[in-house]
C-alpha cells in the first residue's frame, strides 16, 4: 500500500493520504481548541504544556494508526473477510490506542496533576483509555468505510473496463470472420467469369478491389454512413450480374436523405449477398432480389427479399446470420433487432431495424 504498483492502488494510496491529513488534521485543531477552552476554566493547569501534549498525544495516534493500516495490509486482512478484519484490526487499534496511553501518561500526571487528585487515578485512566479506544475505534470504522468504498468503486470500472474490452475483442473477433466469407463468395464470382469473359473479368478485378479496400478500411469503424454501403453494395451486385446474367435482377427502394445515417459496415452487403446466394444463385430460372431503407418510427429499417424458402435444403452453416445479430447487440443492446422468415410461399424476407442516432454501447 506505501508503494502502489497499479492504478487501483494509487487510488487507494490517495484517499487513505487524503482521509488521514484531513480527518486527523481536523480533529486535532477540535482537540486543542476543546482543551483551550479546560485550561481557560482551570488556572493550575499550564495551558501551553496541556497543548502541547495534546498535540503529542494526537500526532502519535496519528502514526500509530498508520503502523496499523500498514499491518492489516501486510497482514492481507482486507482479503479474508469481514469477520477476521474487524476482529484483528480492531485488537490492534486498541492496543496502540494503549501503548500511546502509556507514553503519555508520565507527563499527563505531572500537567494534570490536580484532576489526578481531585478525581482520583483509576478514573483519569479509565478515561485515558477510553478517550484513546473511541479515537482509534472512529478512525479504524471511518477509514474502513473509505477504504472500501474506494474498492467498490475501482471494481466497479475494472469490470466496465473489462466487459468494454472484451465487447471490443468480440466485434473485431466477428468483423475478421465476415471479412473472409465475403472474400471467398467474391472469389468465387470472379473465378466463374475469368474463362466466360477476361475483359470484363479484368473490371470485375477493380470493382473488387474497391469492394476489399472498403471491407479493410471499414473494419477500423463500428458505424460507416449508409451512403458507403449502398456504394459497396451496387459494386457487389454488379460483380453477381457478370456471373448470374439475366438470372439476377435487382430493385432498389431507398428513401431520399438517409445517405449520413450510420450503420454497422457490411451489413447490408451481408444481407443482399446472402439473398443473392441462397436465392437467384440457387434457382436455375434465377429471381429478383429487393433491398430498400427507409425511416419508421424514428429507426432506420433495412429490408432484403429473395426467391425462395428458408426451409428448403443448403449449404449455409447460419454464421453470417449469427455474427450479423451479436453484431447488432454488441453495437446497440435492445435497441436493433433482426429477423429473417418466409414472406410467402417463394420469397424470403430479412429485415434490420436500427436507431437512427444509435446508443453505444462499448
């Protein structure tokens, strides 16, 4: 504790330092003006000497509670519970609380010698005892409930701290996995148009190249403005349309104004190359692929349709879907859903609703 090593314990270190100067500093300026005030009413009694050890008397209760805090800690009292703590610590208090009592007791007599005589020297030390013991006894308690009251709060943003990162490490965790399984399904397009076509394959090979720039830069941000991604996604649709032909078509529905509002990147991307794969891809007649953004209630709701059922037979393992809702939770709690089901009997439909000024939450 004299020598903290972490920022917790510079804090503890910092409002022990601060409770002891102030606590102690205050009480000693009530102590002396308390015994003034005992002097003034007895003329015997030599005022300065009177201060004097009562100053002396303070300042070593003052040490000795230090030697006692230095002990506990030592000792690892603040780490076997409450019952050893106070039963341990509260001893020794009490017991240094005795020992200053003996050091001051030869002069006291001396200062104090007609309250000796008049009240008798059982009392005077029996009051002594006491005096020191509710001292001791007010400091331990006071600065326990400091003490503690510090701990509370450092574990209070260690565990903050620690659930921030380790959302942190989670959303990196799942960006490094969409990355990839874009680029495989990208690969893949490309692949199918090198030997049908290389000229437009060699476009192809731009448009991707402005696909996987914007997939890297993008991962350094939780939020890109929509603006960006419906860019990346017409890049990507046109890719699919060199390979699929006449078999993809594409609608496009999305509101005027919403080109700043934020949302997670790759997200529609996902969705409409999701659609694209287990939809037009799948069927040999192909289909109709449908994505549109619009604002409804203050949300910003995302919305992607496809040819085909959710219960017909693939080879999707669900990772995409499941990394786009943790995602979504990570990023905004309650506050964003996702669903994804059969509109009708041919057509499936994935909707995102997020907030339009979103709450994060890292």
């Amino acid at each position: 504790m004299l020598f903290p090593v972490s920022a917790s314990q510079k804090n503890e270190f910092k409002y022990y330092l601060f409770s002891q100067l102030v606590g102690w500093g205050l009480f000693l300026i009530l102590r002396l003006i308390v015994m003034a005030i005992y002097c003034a009413k007895r003329p015997a009694i030599d005022m300065t000497a009177a201060l004097s050890l009562e100053a002396f008397d303070h300042l070593a209760q003052a040490f000795s509670s230090h030697l006692i805090w230095k002990w506990m800690h030592w000792r690892g009292l603040f780490d076997r519970g409450w019952k050893s703590l106070f039963l341990q610590g509260y001893l020794a208090a009490l017991f240094m609380g005795l020992v200053v009592a003996l050091i001051v007791w030869f002069p006291c007599r001396e200062i104090f010698a007609e309250d000796f005589e008049r009240i008798g020297v059982g009392a005077m030390v029996g009051f002594m005892i006491m005096q020191n013991a509710l001292v001791t006894i007010l400091w331990f308690s006071g600065l326990l409930a400091i003490y503690y009251f510090q701990r509370a709060r450092n574990l209070e943003v260690l565990q903050v701290e620690t659930t921030a990162a380790a959302r942190e490490a989670q959303l990196h965790a799942l960006k490094g996995q969409i990355n990839p399984h874009f680029l495989f399904n990208s690969f893949n397009s490309l692949r199918a148009l090198i030997d049908e076509n290389p000229g437009r394959a060699r476009d192809a090979v731009t448009q991707l190249a402005v696909i996987m720039r914007y997939s890297l830069t993008s991962a350094e941000r939780k939020l890109v403005p929509l603006s960006e991604e419906l860019r990346v996604v017409g890049l990507y649709l046109e890719l699919e349309k060199l390979r699929l032909g006449d078999r993809l078509t594409v609608t496009t529905k999305v509101d005027a104004g919403l080109e700043a509002v934020q949302i997670p990147p790759l997200l529609l991307q996902g969705l409409v190359e999701n659609a694209v794969k287990f939809g037009p891809a799948a069927r040999k007649q192909g289909g109709e692929i449908v994505y549109s953004a619009h604002l409804h209630d203050g949300h910003l709701r995302l919305r992607v349709t496809n040819p085909g059922r959710l219960g017909t037979a693939s080879e999707s393992t669900g990772t995409g879907l499941k990394n786009l809702r943790d995602r979504l939770n990570l990023l905004f709690g309650d506050a964003a859903w996702f669903v994804i089901g059969d509109e009708d009997a041919d057509r499936v439909v994935a909707e995102v609703n997020l907030p339009v000024s979103p709450v994060s939450r890292h």
